[in-house]
C-alpha cells in the first residue's frame, strides 16, 4: 500500500514558484517546456529541484512540466541524481540549482 502524503498550500505555492524560476532560467516558457521531450535535462533539472523541496506529487510534476507519467518522472529523476557527469544547463539555471536558498 502507498503511503499517503497530504500537501499543503504552502507546498504546492512553493512547488509552482520553483517551477516558474526554473523555467524563466531555462529560457522557456510554460508551452515550449511541454512540447520538449520529457528526458529534456532542463526539465529533469527543474523537477527534481521541486521534487526535493516540496512535498508535491510526481503527477503534478509530470503535469506542469509535460513529462508523460509519474513514473517517468521518477524513473528521469532517479537517472539525473546518479549521474556523475550531469548534461550542461543554461547558465542561470545551473547558478539557481546550486544555490541553497533559491
């Protein structure tokens, strides 16, 4: 059985902040970022930014960037964190995902 986990307001706030930055980083938009791939490295950057700061779901993820399932995002996220050498981003959002407070 899957556990259950209750996001708030606050967290889905948070998560639709850092997917806005993200994005404004990456130099997309809301509609060219769902007709990229889903294995797009911006896109896997900026999910699993939101991914380990909120409590969000992966569905939501997978909707708001356009990847196809949660699965997917799971599976793109578990790939991205066990790279050793990670795809080049554009410059700002590269400088954004190092920053601890962003």
């Amino acid at each position: 059985m899957a556990a259950l986990t209750i996001v708030g307001k606050d967290d889905e706030s948070e998560a639709e902040r850092i997917f806005k930055t993200g994005l404004v980083a990456a130099g997309l938009g809301e509609v060219q970022v769902k007709q990229l791939p889903g294995a797009d490295a911006r896109k896997v950057a900026i999910a699993n930014w939101i991914w380990s700061r909120t409590a969000v779901s992966r569905v939501w993820i997978a909707e708001r960037l356009g990847m196809s399932s949660a699965a997917n995002v799971s599976y793109l996220i578990r790939r991205w964190k066990r790279r050793k050498k990670k795809p080049k981003l554009p410059v700002d959002l590269a400088r954004i995902l190092l920053d601890p407070v962003a």
